[in-house]
C-alpha cells in the first residue's frame, strides 16, 4: 500500500553518536555525559537505564543504594568542552569482591572501545559530535530562545506538546527538543513497522482505519513481535490530529530555522512524516524499538 517493503532502521545522526550503538554493553547501563562550559549541568545520552545526573558528575568506582558504577572521564577542557565522561552502571549493588572485579573488567573493555571511536573521530578533526549538548534543547527553552516568544506565547505554543506529552521532538540539523526538564535522551535503534495514510476531511476526521498499514518484514529476531507492533499501530489512531499532527504541523516551525522530522513516544516509538507529507495529506511512518 505504501511502497516494496524492506528492513530498515534508524540511528542517531553524528559520527560520535552513530558509533555508540555498538558499543558492547553487555546489557550493562552505560551514559555519556557531554558538559560545555558555561552550561551548569551535562547532557546524557546513554543505552539501558539512564545514569543519575549526581554520578555523572563524578569519577571513580562509585556505589549509591542501588548500584555499583565506574566513571571515567574521556576528554577534558578543550576547547569549549568542559568534559566527556562514561559512566558504567552494574544496575545492582555488587557486594561480593568477585562480582566488583568482574564488573571493572567488563567496564574497562567498553571504555577501552569507547576510546578507540573517540580517537578515531579526533583523528579525522572533527570534534561538532562531541558538541552535541549544543544541539539539545528544552521545550521552554526552544520556544523563549530560539523562537523568541515571551512568556505568554511560550505557555500557549506549549498546549500541543504537553497535551502529547512526547519524550523528544527530532528537527533538522541534528537538534533535539526534549520535554522534560533535564537534558537526556535514550539512545536507541527504531526498526520501521508499518505507518498511517492520512487525509483531512471535515466529516470523517483524519484517517481511517483501512489507512493503516504494517510491515511484512518478519522482525521477532531482534525482539519485536507481531503483538508489540499491532499494539503501536493501534496507538497511532488515538488523538492523532490533537497530538502527532498537531506537533509536527504546529504554527511554530513557521518562526523556526529547523523543521520536525520525528517525535519520540515513551522512548520505544518513533514517528516520522513520510517525504512529501503535508498538513493535509501524507503518511506517518511508525518505528519501534525491540523490547
């Protein structure tokens, strides 16, 4: 219905952040910190659990009530970077000597990798991915910055947003606008699982249910069944025109050098409008990632 099915997925852009999909974490929590200077406090992207912003800002074997972590910083005060530094999280508090070595060992073969990349990137003298803070923005902050409403017109230009409560608005030139109130963001790879064709009409809304579609790609190996994508597909038919649509087509982008191309539900599902969509007709595009 859409067009020849094929697998397809998406990664981060940036060579940094592209290359920390594969990291082999070992199903360990692992978070980048990323601190210019003159910001108070970093920005985290990290794969599994998030790290606790106090950790992140220190360095060492660290312990809290809940888990053991090792911290490590990568690069420090250049240029207009204050730090980059991994934490590695165990997810549990470790209290055997073993289980601490093993840990160490394990976090040290992924910083090891780590180092590598970065080295990889410093060599080729390209340093805008280890700025990528830069780019990550709060929605207040978007709107009072960027676009340049007062207070008055931030509140009423946040109405969408907060009525779709999505975890992070993607828009050209690699800017991430995040909802929340701390800049993080969960690093993940969406596998594409169907969409919705959609057109506006004034007496049947704006879709029907014949308009959705899936893919045919078989997907259970890398985690995402066919239950998981009929419960996403059946999610996008609710509130579409007051959430997705409303986001992506919000009067604001008219103010605003970069554009929407995807928004990021409970940090499992991608939407993204299909090339040549429009306010009035288009297909949105449903990514997940595997569970």
């Amino acid at each position: 219905m859409y067009q020849k099915d094929r697998a397809r997925e998406i990664v981060p852009e940036g060579p940094f952040v592209r290359q920390f999909v594969d990291l082999p974490h070992q199903d360990l929590d692992i978070g980048v910190f990323f601190k210019s200077k003159g910001t108070k406090n970093p920005v985290q992207v990290y794969l599994g659990n998030e790290i606790p912003l106090d950790v992140g800002k220190k360095e060492g074997f660290l312990e809290t009530d809940y888990s053991t972590y090792l911290s490590r910083t990568i690069l420090k005060k250049f240029k207009d970077i204050d730090y980059l530094r991994i934490v590695i999280g165990a997810g549990t508090r470790l209290k055997h000597s073993r289980d601490r070595i093993d840990f160490l060992k394990k976090g040290q073969r992924i910083i090891d990798v780590l180092l590598r990349k970065a080295k990889n990137i410093t060599h080729l003298g390209n340093f805008s991915a280890f700025q990528y803070d830069k780019r990550v923005h709060t929605l207040e902050e978007y709107l009072s910055k960027s676009i340049g409403l007062d207070d008055i017109g931030v509140e009423a230009a946040s109405i969408p947003f907060n009525m779709a409560n999505p975890k992070y608005i993607l828009l050209t030139g690699n800017e991430v606008i995040i909802t929340g109130n701390e800049s993080k963001i969960r690093h993940n790879v969406f596998h594409f699982v169907g969409g919705i064709g959609y057109v506006f009409d004034k007496k049947e809304g704006a879709l029907s249910e014949e308009r959705l579609f899936k893919s045919t790609i078989d997907l259970s190996s890398v985690g995402i069944s066919e239950a998981y994508i009929e419960n996403a597909i059946s999610r996008v038919t609710d509130d579409f025109q007051s959430n997705l649509h409303s986001i992506i087509f919000s009067d604001i982008w008219k103010k605003s050098d970069a554009q929407p191309v995807g928004v990021n539900i409970d940090d499992n599902m991608l939407f993204r409008p299909a090339v040549g969509s429009e306010i009035w007709t288009g297909v949105f595009e449903v990514y997940l990632t595997p569970q």
